[in-house]
C-alpha cells in the first residue's frame, strides 16, 4: 500500500473538520421570521468551501523544502527531546499560570512562570533571572493597573 | 487648501503632549519588538493592543501607527546587524545591508536605512493624504454588494502574493472565517459553534487569536528551533554619511518611495513585495549592479524605502475603505474595532480626528525614528544581546497579559495556548499565517455584507454578478488566484524535462 504524504495527511484531517463543521452547520435552527439568508448560510458556504480546498490538498504535492512565511522569515526547526519536552512543559505552563494568577495576583504568578521559563530554558543566573523579571513585570503591573485603571488580581500581595 | 487645512488639524492632534508621548512609545516599542528575530509588525502590534484599552481612539490608532513602523524599522536592524530579518518585509534590507555590517559599516547601513525609511514614510503620508480623501469619495457609493466582492478580493490577494501554496493560504483565510462566526450572530440570536460554551457566546476575541497565532507560536517555533542561539551580532561604528553618498542613494530613495506606495496600496503586496520591487529595480538602474548583494548603500536605500511607504500605502484601503490589504494592516483593524472606530468611507467625515490625526503622526513619528531612534540604535541593539530564555519567558507573559487585560477570564488563556498551537502547526507545515488573521477580521464583515446583499437581492445570489463594480471586484479575485497557478505552470514548462 503507498504511504500517504503529508499534505494528504492533512488533507485527510482538514476533511473529517470540514465534515464535522458542515453537520454542525446543518444544525443551525432556523430564524422565527423567515427570512432570505439565514445564520447558518455562511458556515455552509465556509464548510462546503474548506471541503473542496482539502480535497485539493490531498492532491497538491508537497513542497521540496519548507517555504518561508509571508510576515515572518524562519529556518526550519531541528528539534530533539529536549526541545520537546520544553515545548510540552511551556504549553503545561499556561493553563497552571491560568489556576494561579487569581489565587497567586498577577504579580507573583507572572514572576513564578518567567523565572520558572527561563530556568527550564537553561538560564542559570538565578539572581538576574529575578531582578529582570521583577523589573518588567513590576511596572507592567503598576502601568496597568495603576495608571490604565485596567483590573489585575492582587493576590496576597497588599498593592 | 483643504488638505493643507485639515493636516493642520492633524497636528493640532498628534502634537499634544500625550499623543507625543504614545507617538514615541510607539515607534520605539515597536523598534524594540520589530528588532527581535521573529517577532514582525503583526506581533508588535497583538503586543501592544492591551495598551491601546482606555486611550481615546485617535490616541490609540497614533501609538499602534507608531509601533508598525517603528516593528518595519525594528527588522531592518536585526537583518543589518544579525543577518536575521524579523519580518519578510525586511529581507531584502540584508541582502547588501549584511555584508556592510561584515565590512565594519553597520552604522552606515542602519543610518541609511533609517533616512530611507524617514523618506520613504514621508512621501507615502503625502500620496496617503492625496488619496484617502478621493478615494472616500468614490467608497462612498459602494453598496454591501461591492463590500462583500471587495473583500474577497482583498482575502485572494494576499493568499496568492504569498510565497507559500495557494491551496493552504485559502485554507488559512476559510479558517479565520470560520472562527470569526463562533459565538452569537448579532442579526437573529442565534449561537453558533459555541458547543454550551458561556465563553463563547461573545465569540473569539481577535486578539488571542492573533496573540496565539504569531507571538506565542513564535516562542514554540523558536524553542523548537535551538539554531538560533548565538549568532554573532557585528558592531555598530559609525552613523555619519558623506556628501557623495547621500547623493548616491538620494535617486533610488525617491524612485523605490514612490514604487513602494503603490504597491502598499494594492491589496495583499505591501512592504514585502515592495522592497523587493524596490531592490530589483534599482539593481537593474545602476551602472554597478554587480556590487549589489556585496554592500552597496543603494541596495539599502532602495528597499528601506519601498517598505515604509508600502506601509504608508497600506493605510488607504484600511481608513478609506475599511478593508485592511494585508494581515498587519488587519490586526490595526482589529485594534480600531475594538477602540470602537469603524474606519471607511464615512470617517473623514465622522472621526476626522482620527483620519487626520493619524496622518499628522505618522509624520511626526517618522521624525521619532530619526531624530531619536537612530542615536538610540546602539543601545537599542542590545536588546539582541539578551539571553535568549529571559526573551522568551517575557514575550510569554506579555501575550497572557495581554490576553487576560481583555477579558479577565482564565478561559481566553486556554484559547491562546489553542491557538499558539495551531499557529506552531501551521508554521511547521507551510501554512501562511497572515490569511488567517485576515479572514479572521474579514469573516464577520464579509458575512454581513453578504446577508445584507442577499436580503436585498430577496435571496438572489445572481446580484453580486450584476453589479459592474462587484463583478470587477470578483474577476480581479478570480484572477489573482489564477496567476500563481499560470506562474507554476510556466515554471513547469521552462523546466527540462
């Protein structure tokens, strides 16, 4: 059996979407007052839309090499556990900085998780790691709670 | 007369001490963020949003205008210094900027880059001012059926401008659609993929879709991507230039400004494609085209150029129409909706604070860049010098700060870490991510547009062919996409077989 290429193993994905998408389309009910368009014509457009360009992909090649982005330039990644595993840990990190910024205040959460981040990225100057830390998300804080009235928890600290 | 009369309103706005300040905010953040490998306009600007909150509108367009080209100025030094261009807009910049850096001139390359940019800025606010007023004018008498074929339009010019297949820059763009309708549709009530879910009843915010999909997929990519650690950075010198080198660059400065707008005009080219329009042509017009790629200072100018008056350009569409042509100009979009400014046709005459106030920073903010910034380069470029993990971790927090400023609500940080995580795939597998963020802004205006057209045409799809202006619209759209594939098929032929 041929192997698939990558390209119609997205393709195969983007298909079961567009496919899960247009039966929740389907199930869009209809406005009391009937009227010309209703609110599920355009996620039907959308869906029948997404179906057709995965079907497409499933028959574009692949590109030789990783082109480069539009708006942003890069190389491609060579990654090995280690980067993986940081990768895992930063995505870990966002939900447990989302449980502990109420609880913790904004304040000492962010310097938990900027000082923790940097440390699992190998940053072993402890000392500088805190003051740099300290020193953006402190007038972060006061900057927009202070000055732009914008609410942020204080936690157990006092201001 | 009225013009000149209406700038002078502009600055009346832009040189209030506190739009002053955010001017200077802007352009030198934007500096600071654009420098970072990486981290383009896009970013720059999702980044800055939560500052933008309370600030009047007028206040808060003339910071973000700040910081977009401040981010364009920004990656010109990182592709000078680092050969490491933040943005594509920028790339061209290093291809003779770099090898100047190599020779010990780096501060020659970033001088020029930083009066090219000054002029080519310029002149573009002036064609922005001669323009956006006509072209109102015109926008005026277009009809949701002329919006809706006007805004396809815009989504297939930057889907197929984009380096990257065709097909994945549709499937971006049909994404951000599809995420702009999750939640309650305004017109009936009615929820849509909303799955129970109170949180997205008031559907997706903009900004932790824009925030996931470029700054905090660009953390995960960079950690991914360990190359990047230590590149050497090359010492600055000298800013000075001789009289016979401003006389050299002068030309192709006044020739790429004038390229460079227009193309930032047209939806979907902008700063990218103008440099290199830009460096193309003058590589062409020079008796020493050889030398370019190896330090010649016009091989700097030009693109420098191009770029920031392909910035300029790309503010006509965005404040006279109210379509944004590219994915930064519709992340400012974003910003003004949520600022509760609709920019189009209506807004000179309803906000023309913000028009004129805009276009009257923009000048001021150019005069930032070169009377503040450039001395500031040295100290600045430091900046590059920061380890890499402090970088990281910061741009972490500023993306959930930024995330949580809008909502207060632990939810819209789980969506960002959704999105950064698309984001990470699409980059991995050469989906362009500027499609998305502009379908993303274009998905409900377009839905409206459509609804409104059909409900006139009493449910006739036939009305967007019957209108010229829309069908135009629609052929263009059409033909856009039909290009590149004109384009492969030719590169095809031309290749032995």
């Amino acid at each position: 059996m041929t192997r698939l290429n990558i390209n119609q193993l997205l393709a195969l994905l983007l298909l079961a979407f567009s496919i899960g998408y247009l039966i929740l389309a389907f199930q869009i009910p209809a406005f009391a007052i009937p009227r010309p368009v209703d609110s599920d014509a355009f996620p039907k457009l959308l869906g029948f839309l997404m179906l057709g360009l995965s079907l497409l992909l499933f028959l574009e090649k692949p590109a030789a090499a990783a082109p480069q982005d539009s708006e942003t330039t890069s190389q491609h990644p060579v990654s090995g556990r280690k980067e993986i595993v940081q990768l895992g840990l930063t995505a870990v990190s966002i939900p447990v900085y989302a449980l502990l910024i109420e609880p913790l205040g904004f304040v000492l959460a962010s310097l938990l998780l900027g000082t923790g981040l940097a440390w699992l990225y190998g940053y072993r100057r402890h000392g500088i790691n805190l003051l740099a830390m300290c020193l953006v998300v402190l007038p972060l804080y006061l900057l927009l709670s202070k000055v732009m009235g914008i609410y942020l928890p204080t936690g157990p600290l006092p201001f | 007369m009225d013009a000149l009369n209406n700038l002078m309103f502009g600055f009346g706005i832009a040189l209030d001490p506190i739009n002053l300040m955010y001017v200077f905010i802007g352009v030198f953040a934007g500096t600071l963020i654009g420098m970072l490998p990486g981290l383009g306009p896009i970013s720059a600007l999702a980044l800055m949003i939560p500052i933008t909150f309370n600030l009047p509108p007028a206040t808060g367009l003339i910071l973000m205008a700040g910081v977009y080209y401040g981010a364009i100025f920004g990656g010109s030094t990182s592709s000078i210094l680092l050969n490491a261009p933040g943005v594509a807009g920028t790339v061209a910049t290093s291809f003779d900027g770099y090898p100047m850096a190599r020779q010990g001139k780096a501060g020659k390359a970033l001088a020029i880059a930083a009066y090219a940019s000054f002029i080519g800025g310029t002149l573009s606010i002036l064609g922005l001012m001669l323009i956006a007023p006509l072209l109102s004018k015109v926008a005026v008498s277009f009809g949701p059926t002329e919006y809706f074929a006007l805004m396809v339009l815009g989504l297939t010019a930057v889907v197929s401008l984009s380096d990257k297949s065709l097909i994945k820059g549709l499937i971006a763009a049909v994404l951000g659609m599809m995420i702009s309708i999750v939640g309650m549709d305004l017109q009936t009530g009615t929820e849509r993929y909303t799955f129970g879910t109170l949180q997205l009843i008031e559907g997706i915010d903009f900004l932790v879709v824009a925030l996931g999909i470029f700054a905090l997929a660009e953390v995960f990519y960079m950690l991914l991507n360990p190359q990047r650690k230590n590149t050497p950075r090359n010492q600055i010198g000298s800013l000075k230039l001789s009289g016979a080198e401003v006389k050299e660059i002068a030309a192709p400065i006044g020739r790429s400004s004038i390229l460079g707008f227009f193309t930032g005009v047209l939806p979907g080219a902008g700063a990218t494609i103008g440099s290199f329009l830009g460096y193309s042509m003058e590589k062409r017009l020079a008796k020493d085209g050889n030398t370019f790629g190896k330090g010649n200072i016009k091989g700097v100018a030009a693109p420098e150029a191009a770029n920031n008056a392909a910035c300029g350009g790309s503010f006509v569409p965005l404040l006279t129409l109210g379509v944004p042509g590219s994915g930064t100009t519709a992340v400012l979009l974003g910003a003004l909706l949520v600022m509760g400014v609709t920019p189009g046709p209506m807004m000179l005459e309803q906000r023309p604070e913000v028009f004129w106030g805009v276009i009257a920073s923009m000048y001021v903010g150019n005069l930032f860049l070169l009377v503040l910034n450039l001395p500031l380069i040295p100290y600045i470029a430091r900046i590059l010098d920061a380890p890499r993990p402090l970088l990281l971790s910061l741009i972490l927090i500023f993306c959930m700060v930024g995330v949580y400023g809008i909502s207060f609500n632990t939810f819209d940080l789980v969506m960002l870490l959704i999105f950064g995580l698309i984001g990470l795939a699409m980059r991995l597998y050469g989906f362009p991510a500027a499609p998305l963020i502009l379908g993303l802004i274009l998905g409900a205006l377009m839905e409206e547009s459509m609804r409104r057209a059909l409900q006139i045409s009493g449910g006739d799809w036939s009305i967007f062919l019957s209108k010229p202006i829309a069908l135009t619209l629609l052929l263009l759209a059409a033909l856009s996409l039909l290009l590149p594939l004109l384009r492969k098929l030719r590169r095809n032929r031309q290749q032995p077989l």
